[in-house]
C-alpha cells in the first residue's frame, strides 16, 4: 500500500464513522485495522509506528485547533477539490496555445485533427478514415470539449474550466457535509466530535500490544511474520476496498422498471473522447429486440 | 520491383507503425493506407499534406503543456475556488506536507511545531513565488501571468522542431523539395519500404519478414 493509499484508507475512515458503521461496520472496522497493521509492519519499533501513525493525524488536523474535528474534514474536502479542480484545469489547458488562459476552437482543432486523422479501429480491423470523415470527428470532437461553454461563446474561459470540475465533483464533496456524516468516529472515543491525538492512537497501540509478543518495544521481524492479524489476501482486500467505496459514495436508487426474466440489460460505455460505433446486438440466426434504451446525462451515474 | 533503398529514419518510422497496421491485413495494400494514416496524424494544419507548418503547431502545442505545472500548483491551493490564492489557503495545503514523519540518524521523527511551522511556510513559498506584488495574495491576473509560455533558445528550438515527426517525414518524402510532403509522396516512400521489407515479393508482409529487418 503507497502511502497516498494508507492516507486514504485511514482518512475514509475518520470521514464516514456513523453512516458507514450503519452500513459496512464489518468491513470499516477491517480497514481500520489493515490501515493500523500496515503502519505497525512498516515499522521497526512501537515508538516509530507512533510516530507513523500520529503524522496522519496531523496531516488532517488542519484547522489549528488539536485534535480532528468536522472543521478539518471539510478542510481536507475542500484541499481535495481544489486538487482535483486544478489538475481538470491544467489538462484543458494544455490545448490554450496561446497562453491566454482561454481556449477557443482554433486552438481545439489541431489537437483533435492529430486524434482524427489518424486509422480508426473497427472491431479487430483498422480503417484508415477519409479527409472528410477525419474532419467530422476532429469537428465533433471539438464541440465536445466546448461543451463546457456554458455562455456559448465558442471560448472556454478559465471561470468555465473552473466551474466544470466542480460541477463533476460535487457528489465526492457531499461527503463532507456535516448532516450526512456526522462526525461520530470510530475512533472518538469519548463521543464528543473531535477525536483527539490519544484517541487516534487506541487503535494502533491495542494492536502493537497484540504484535509486540515479548513487550520489548521493538517489532522484529518474527514478530510482523507470526502476527494474528495476517494481511488479507489482494482479492479480499480488492472487495473490502468495494464495500468501502460503496460505503462512501452517495448512493442513488435506480428508477427504471425491473427487467423481465427473460431480458438482458447490456451497458455501454466509452472513455471520454472515444466513440463507439457499430454496435450489433444479436446476428442474423439470433434476433434481439431492444426493449428500451436508457442514455444517462453527461454525469457519470452509479444508479 | 523495390524503391530507393530508404534511409534508417524513414524504415523505423514505418517499422513503428507496421506492427499496429497489420492488424488491418498482413497485405501491403491493406497495411499502406494505415501506416500513411498515422503518419496524416501530424497534418493538423487543416492544410492536406504535411508541411513546416504542421511541425511548427505541434511545438506550440508542445510549448502550451510546458507552462501548466506551476498553474496547477498555484491553483491546486485555490480552496474556495475565487481564482485567489491567499497565504493562508497556500499554508494550510502546504501543513500537510508538512506534517510527514522526517528522517533521521536516529531514525524517524515526528517535526516539532517549529519544524512544521517552517516547512509549511517554505512550501507555501513555492506557491507565493506567483505573488509578484507582495501582497500575500496570487491574483488572478498573477495566475494569469504564469501562463505566459516559457522562452525558449533558439538552439533547443530547433532541436524540437527538427524531431517533429511531421519534420521528419517532410524530409524524406517531400519529392519535389516545395516543403510539402503530400499523402502520395508519403504513400510512393511507405509502399518503397514495404516493397523492401516484403522479401519474397508475394504482396504481403509476415510477422518473420518483420522481424528480419528490425
């Protein structure tokens, strides 16, 4: 696990106690306790996991007030947006030839034209496009990307490059909204809203106390190698960081009418820029019906 | 029959593309058009063929990424989204940097405050250095101003000019030197090279024949 990761994990933790202990207390609970292993497996002493350990706390305790709070969740949200908004922003604007901050078609074109003219990938063929089928997708292409144009002006202009990430991540930023997690940890102790350095250090003391076998202070490697708490294999962790995700993300209910027994529900997707074309259902020997056709809006959608 | 034997850039050009273009027919007919196809890829001018200009729009285009890391960095501190960086929102990204265990002859250590005071104020001076009038605040026209894409030397200039692909082709294909490399130019040199590479001369290019010449 990169240390980015181990931040995750510990961070999803803090984030989403009481509505995830609802939900997922099962696999909350393994995450904090792969996050607190981790921690004690890259370490070579009970003092230096400590140490390990307590940075993640200051990592998030942003608000200048000790102890994680509320306040510095929506902090460390507001950090992550503004991460997230920057490097959206910085992608756009490799296409701004100029250096004016903005982007207009001309400056799209050759970009999608070096995208467009080149051979097309039909099934398990390549297809060279003609001048003029290269030029329509270079074309769609471009107004795709000036979708974001909210004032239809055909530039994209920085405030527009700014609004738009926002606009993608708003779902991520719910989670920091106070009302749909309140801030009751599993690891506040106390239940008083903040979860304070010696708090944040139950977890990983109750398990160096489990690790360290002769209370010497020291992990050897024994010590890490006969531990109880073996680390899950990567197939059982790859599900528990699932229900994780699944824990954390809003979740939307799907409105369409239940399928019948004998129905299929195929679904389709691309990478943005990509198309898809020459979809077939079925074949001559084997007719399909489609029964209803469902296009999503241009936010993803986990319904 | 075989063409001009090609020079080396002109073969490993379309070796790079031979492979993939296989996928439409091991037949040089087949193949032809799609290795020219990633080759029209650099005609982005709007103007048919591959011409200086084409290798001069790619390094502008080139350049524009050049310019966006510290944008991305000034703007990745940006927490309200205001188009300003205050030092305040510059300090409280750089905290958590700042907060990391540091390494030491003794081993790892947690930075006491004052460690952590200054790594964050030095970090958060990286991000400042975009405040060109020192009033603790990057605009939104000093985040402007870092767009502005970085000169460049003449000499490195045309290093990257001269390995544009687009430059390159022009070089061996452009026939009639009016530095324009048409797609039939371009299509007579890859089929020269195929013909080349197809060693028993049966139209079709084999994954052996390929590896002979690589």
């Amino acid at each position: 696990m990169t240390g980015k990761h181990f931040l995750c994990a510990v961070f999803a933790l803090i984030a989403l106690p009481a509505m995830a202990q609802e939900t997922q207390p099962v696999e909350l609970l393994q995450a904090q306790q792969r996050a607190v292993i981790d921690t004690l497996v890259a370490s070579d002493t009970v003092s230096e996991a400590q140490i390990r350990w307590n940075s993640l706390l200051l990592a998030d305790d942003l608000d200048g007030i000790p102890g994680l709070s509320e306040r510095d969740l929506l902090i460390r949200g507001a950090i992550r947006d503004a991460r997230l908004r920057a490097g959206r922003v910085a992608q756009q604007l490799r296409f701004d030839l100029n250096g004016d901050l903005s982007i207009t078609r001309d400056e799209l074109l050759p970009f999608e034209r070096a995208s467009a003219m080149g051979p097309i990938r039909n099934g398990t063929r390549m297809i060279a496009p003609t001048d003029v089928q290269a030029e329509e997708i270079a074309r769609q292409m471009v107004e795709r990307r000036l979708l974001a144009d909210t004032s239809g002006d055909g530039i994209l202009t920085l405030q527009e490059l700014l609004a738009e990430p926002l606009k993608k991540y708003v779902a991520l930023s719910e989670l920091y909204d106070p009302s749909r997690a309140p801030f009751a940890s599993l690891l506040d102790g106390d239940g008083d809203g903040t979860v304070t350095e010696a708090e944040f250090m139950v977890p990983l003391l109750a398990a160096a106390d489990r690790m360290d076998t002769n209370g010497d202070g020291i992990i050897s490697l024994i010590e890490k190698q006969q531990r109880a708490d073996r680390p899950v294999p990567k197939t059982a962790r790859q599900k528990q960081d699932r229900a994780l995700m699944d824990a954390l993300m809003p979740r939307r209910v799907c409105d369409l009418a239940p399928k019948s027994a004998d129905a299929q529900v195929l679904v389709l997707g691309g990478y943005e820029g990509a198309a898809l074309s020459n979809i077939v259902f079925g074949s001559e020997e084997q007719p399909a019906y489609v029964v209803d056709l469902v296009i999503p809006s241009q936010q993803p959608s986990r319904a | 029959m075989h063409a001009d034997v090609p020079g080396d850039d002109k073969m490993r050009m379309v070796l790079r593309w031979a492979d993939p273009a296989r996928m439409a027919g091991s037949r040089i007919d087949d193949t032809l058009p799609v290795i020219v196809a990633f080759m029209r890829a650099n005609d982005i001018d709007g103007v048919p063929g591959l011409s200086y200009d084409d290798a001069k729009m790619r390094v502008r285009m080139d350049n524009a990424s050049r310019s966006l890391e510290p944008i991305q960095r000034v703007l990745a501190s940006d927490l309200d989204g205001n188009l300003e960086v205050s030092r305040v929102e510059a300090e409280t990204v750089a905290s958590i940097a700042a907060s990391r265990p540091l390494q030491s002859a003794a081993g790892l250590v947690q930075p006491d405050q004052n460690q952590r005071a200054a790594l964050t104020r030095r970090l958060a001076d990286g991000v400042m250095e975009a405040d060109r009038d020192d009033d603790n605040v990057v605009s939104e026209s000093e985040i402007r101003a870092l767009a502005a894409h970085p000169a460049e030397d003449k000499e490195n200039s045309q290093k990257r000019f001269a390995s544009q692909e687009a430059a390159r082709i022009i070089a061996w294909a452009d026939a009639n030197g009016d530095g324009t490399a048409t797609f039939d130019e371009i299509s007579a040199n890859v089929r020269g090279v195929l013909d080349l590479i197809d060693s028993d001369d049966d139209g079709r290019i084999t994954r052996a024949e390929l590896q002979a010449v690589k």
